[in-house]
C-alpha cells in the first residue's frame, strides 16, 4: 500500500512536526492562479519555502482527496508530481481554514524534449499496476474525490461502460436536468442505455489524472512535466488523452509519443468527445449555460436529432 501524507491540526503543529521546534514561519506571499483554492508561498526562517493551497475549513476533503491522487502518481515512479509534506486543518471560528502544504517547486526553462517525454512518461504512468488503487473490482479509487470544485463519484466497477456511465455521466447529467427540454432527456436517456455501442473495454485499467489540461501540468525544477491538481481514479486512459484535447490541446509530439509507448485501441477518435462530454458536464454544473451548447451537440453526435 503506498502511504497518504500526515495531517495536522494546526498550521504551528504542521511546521512544528515537519521542521522542528527552532523553524517558524518568517514570510507569506499570495500567488496567482487557482480558481477555487488559495495560493501562498511561505519562507520559513530556516530558508526553505513551502508552497500552500488554502480553503474554508469545511473544505478540508478537498486536500486530503488531492494528497491521495498525488500519492497514487507518486507512487507509480511514472513522472513527477511535488512532494506531499501535509494536510491541515487551521482552528477558528473567524479564520479557520484548512490546508494542503506541498514542495515549493521552482520552475526551470523546458528541455529540449519536453513534451516527447511528457507523452513517454504519461504512457509509463497508464501502464503501471493499478490494483492496490481499487478495493475490489477493475475500476473506480480508494475514495471518492472531486473533479473541480463537485464531487466525483469512484463506485468500484469490474466494467469501464458502466463505471464511466453510473460514476460520471449519471450524476452530471442528474445535477443539469433543468437545463434539457424533454426531447433532449429521452436524447440523455438513450445515450445512457446504448453506451457500450460507442465506448470499449480497454485491455488494462490506468491511474488516471483525471483532470488533465494543460493547467494541471507545469514544468518542474528539472525541465519536465509534472503533474499537479489531479482528480485521480483508475479508468480507460483514453479518458486522460480526451481531457487534453478538450482546450486546445498539446503538440503533436506529445501524442506521437505517447502512442508510440502505449498505442491506442482503433477507433479513439470516435470515442473522445463522449469522455470529454463529462468535463463539459461538470463545467456546465459549475458556471452555468456557456457550456449548454456544447453538451447538446455531443449529445446530437452520438444519438442524433
């Protein structure tokens, strides 16, 4: 089993347990970026800094659901991600908060090969052994997380259709009924029921990132792609190469070499704006309409007028 980082009671705690007694905390700087988490960089007297997502008190599963996903990459020795230190929660009826301390990573300029290794190591990270990630069956986490600022459902499955229709269709289309007329719910419905006619089985389950666009990766302190912000769960990594497409995309060495490390099964482009169909999901359910019309026209692609 890999280990799940330690969680503390207070933010002195935390510091206390981590760098002893004679470290304090000297500087706190806000940064940038982070649309539902607070972002902070502290120096600690001894030099060393910490990088600190913050949120309410309340939301302390969302750190202790991230701080799995990232032991669950980390653990595949695949690609990097930062070096979990904690979780916290900060007492406090006022000020209280709960907490997510990780590595502060400096960032350096792109090898030359960045994204070739990238699409490499990706590949490696899908390939690796996912059983100790799933109590029983083929597909689904530990726990369940969050995709965003939702819930994300991880019901163990041994079938990847019906983990991928119970777990992450069902609940969103649930949550945006009110924004589908009727002929659009009977669409709903039999896309629902016909779903193994456009998805596959793959040939092994993958340790997903669950949330990759190009935001959650950020080149690290060696010149290559780590992976930050999962929403991990064990599913077809077809799921992952989708997600990365849905904004944009990444160069097309990315792709050719993840292809060539682990090829995909016939048919992918057939079956990727079905997965992505769950991010829009989720955007709609989060920021509302904007994302309406996109939702109906992968709803009208697989199941027509």
């Amino acid at each position: 089993m890999f280990k799940t980082p330690p969680h503390y009671d207070s933010l002195a705690q935390a510091l206390v347990s981590l760098f002893g007694s004679s470290v304090a905390l000297a500087h706190t700087d806000r940064l940038s970026g982070g649309d539902i988490n607070k972002a902070y960089a502290l120096t600690l007297t001894n030099g060393e800094k910490i990088f600190m997502k913050a949120n309410a008190k309340e939301n302390a599963a969302f750190f202790t659901a991230e701080a799995l996903a990232l032991s669950a990459i980390e653990s595949t020795k695949t690609i990097k991600t930062p070096k979990i230190l904690c979780t916290g929660t900060e007492p406090g009826e006022q000020v209280g908060y709960s907490f997510l301390f990780l590595d502060f990573i400096e960032s350096a300029p792109k090898i030359k090969n960045y994204w070739e290794i990238f699409g490499q190591e990706l590949a490696k990270m899908h390939k690796a052994e996912t059983r100790k990630f799933v109590d029983g069956g083929k597909f689904g986490f530990l726990q369940d997380n969050f995709i965003g600022a939702r819930k994300q459902q991880n019901l163990t499955n041994d079938s990847w259709i019906n983990f991928f229709r119970d777990s992450r269709l069902v609940p969103q289309f649930n949550a945006a009924d009110s924004y589908f007329d009727e002929n659009e719910r009977t669409k709903v419905s039999k896309l629902l029921d016909h779903l193994d006619e456009f998805l596959i089985e793959p040939e092994f389950p993958s340790l997903l990132h669950g949330d990759l666009w190009s935001g959650n990766a950020m080149c690290g302190s060696d010149g290559k792609a780590w992976l930050i912000d999962p929403a991990g769960y064990v599913g077809n990594c077809e799921a992952d190469l989708a997600m990365t497409e849905l904004f944009g995309g990444f160069p097309h060495e990315f792709y050719d070499a993840y292809r060539e490390e682990n090829p995909l099964e016939p048919g992918y482009e057939e079956r990727r704006d079905l997965y992505n169909l769950y991010h829009l999901l989720n955007h709609l359910n989060m920021f509302g309409s904007g994302y309406l019309d996109a939702v109906k026209s992968i709803l009208t692609e697989y199941v027509g007028l």
